[in-house]
C-alpha cells in the first residue's frame, strides 16, 4: 500500500509540475514583450534595437515568483478554506518548508555547482539587497504577529498589513533598480550594449558625450531628441558597433559548423549557428524551470 501511494503522489507531483510549467510559460509570454527604439549616430544614420517593456526584477518578483509558488499557494488556500479558516498540518508547513528548502538547498547547490577556478557574481546587487532585508523582515513579522501581538491567531488587520508589504517590497525593489531617489544625483550616461535588447549604465564623472538620457524618456541634456512618432531617438557618441561585432560572431560560428559539418548545405549551417546564437542567449527563470522539469522527465532539451 505504501508504494501505491508513493507512486500515486509521484504521478501527481508530476502532473502539478507540469501544469505549472504551462503556466510559467504563458507569464513568458507576458514579460517577453518588447517595444523599439531609434538610436541616432552623429553622422545622421539611425538603427533600431528593442528593450522588454516590462522591468525584469518588478516580473521576477512578481509574475515569475507567483507563477513558481502557485501550488503551494493554491494548495494552502484550499486547506484554510476547507478547515473553516483554521490553519491544517499541511498548508502552512509546505510554504515555510520551501522556503527553507529555497534558503538552505537551492542556495548550497548554486555555490556547489559553479566550476573549480570560475566565480558567479550577482547581477542585481541593490536588488538583492533590499529582498535580503525584506526576507529577514518577513520571517520577524511573522514571528511577531503569530507569537507575541496575537499568538495563534491571525488578525485581518494583521492579514492586510502582511499582504500590503509585498507591493512595498517590490516598490523598493524597482527604486534600487531603477537608481531612483538618492540615486538620481549620481551621474549617469547609457549606451547600446551588445546583445540584443540591453542598454548599458554607467555611473561617474560627466564625459563629453551626447548619449545622456532618462530611460523613462526624460531628456537629461539637449543633444537628445523626444519621442519621434513613438519611438525614443538618441544621439550616441561612439560608433555602433553591434552590427558589425554581430556579423563576425555570425561568421566565427559558421566557420566552426562548416568544419564540424563539411557535407551540410549552407541553409543548415544558417539554421545550426542561429540555434546556437539562440542558445547562448540570456534565459529567463521560467526557461530553466521548464528545462529541469523535461529533464528530469526525460523529455530532453
């Protein structure tokens, strides 16, 4: 009985898996979208690249988070409604044991699997700043509203007050992001950077270029132009250089697929390197979280 059970519960988390794998992939969908913008060269020539519309740390502490914690959400909330509001054995230990398992297991394995001789730096520094400190709040507040204010028992002013604290969170996430507040009066230029979609910031002394702007479109000096029938139009110092750098990555690729695939037809030598551009690209968090699951499934790449 006890291994019918076991597989039964396996077949189940798996089909839990993937429902949620479903949903991560249409929150995917969501934050990928992109707009253009127009960059203007000194000379007169413009090009035309693309950023996401939706900010990546307000979608990872939002969209993504739900879209990875829904069914511990969704199963909590099912056991609170059934047990008339009363917290079960279940609920309440699935979501403070992911995050125990997220602190202790998911963080040890990340430092375990970078390779020997290599390092991983934190993108986000500023972000991951404040969501340390509000994770640390978080489990306080906890304690406090179930031990000491009203043990046992929780409040709806106290229910309201926990669930508000998570648009503040995200708010300061999005100001340490975005270097806003104190961060306005540090000195700032962007540029194009180099894969695709990416404006770079660079923070110090005021150089004498014409690539100083707001990224919400406020013009920091005069040598960057409004909104030109939609599109934002900057006036950038140094020489794009994307397509071209684009262009020689192109070509190193093809070179080495020609060497590994002398008898394939230049049309599937195309299709192999724009996979393997593809491939080396950035990925979301729902990518590698459908990744694990088809892996784990066997259902491969």
């Amino acid at each position: 009985r006890a291994t019918v059970y076991f597989v039964a519960m396996v077949y189940m988390f798996l089909g839990v898996s993937i429902i949620a794998d479903r949903f991560m992939s249409s929150i995917e969908v969501i934050t990928s979208q992109e707009r253009e913008i127009t960059i203007k060269k000194p000379n007169g020539e413009t090009s035309t690249t693309t950023v996401r519309v939706w900010n990546e740390t307000v979608s990872n502490l939002t969209l993504m988070a739900l879209g990875s914690s829904a069914p511990e959400i969704l199963l909590s909330v099912i056991e609170v409604c059934g047990h008339g509001f009363n917290a079960g054995d279940l609920g309440p230990s699935t979501i403070v044991g992911s995050a125990a398992f997220n602190m202790f297991v998911i963080i040890a394995l990340c430092v375990y699997v970078v390779p020997d001789g290599e390092i991983r730096k934190i993108k986000h520094l500023r972000v991951f700043f404040v969501t340390a400190a509000w994770s640390i709040f978080a489990y306080t507040w906890l304690y406090l509203i179930l031990s000491v204010i009203s043990p046992g028992i929780v409040e709806v002013w106290e229910g309201l007050l926990t669930f508000f604290f998570f648009p503040i969170c995200v708010v300061f996430a999005w100001v340490a992001d975005r270097r806003l507040l104190f961060y306005k009066y540090v000195y700032k230029r962007y540029r194009a950077g180099k894969q695709r979609g990416m404006i770079i910031e660079h923070e110090g002394e005021a150089p004498q270029s014409k690539a100083d702007i707001e990224m919400d479109g406020k013009v920091v000096n005069s040598h960057v132009e409004s909104f030109l029938d939609g599109t934002l139009v900057l006036e950038v110092d140094e020489k794009d250089q994307d397509d071209e750098e684009a262009r020689r990555e192109m070509a190193r690729i093809l070179k080495e697929l020609k060497q590994k695939h002398p008898d394939k037809e230049m049309e599937q030598l195309i299709e192999l390197a724009n996979y393997q551009v593809l491939s080396q690209q950035q990925k979301s968090r729902a990518f590698y979280r459908i990744q694990a699951t088809r892996l784990m499934t066997g259902a491969g790449n």
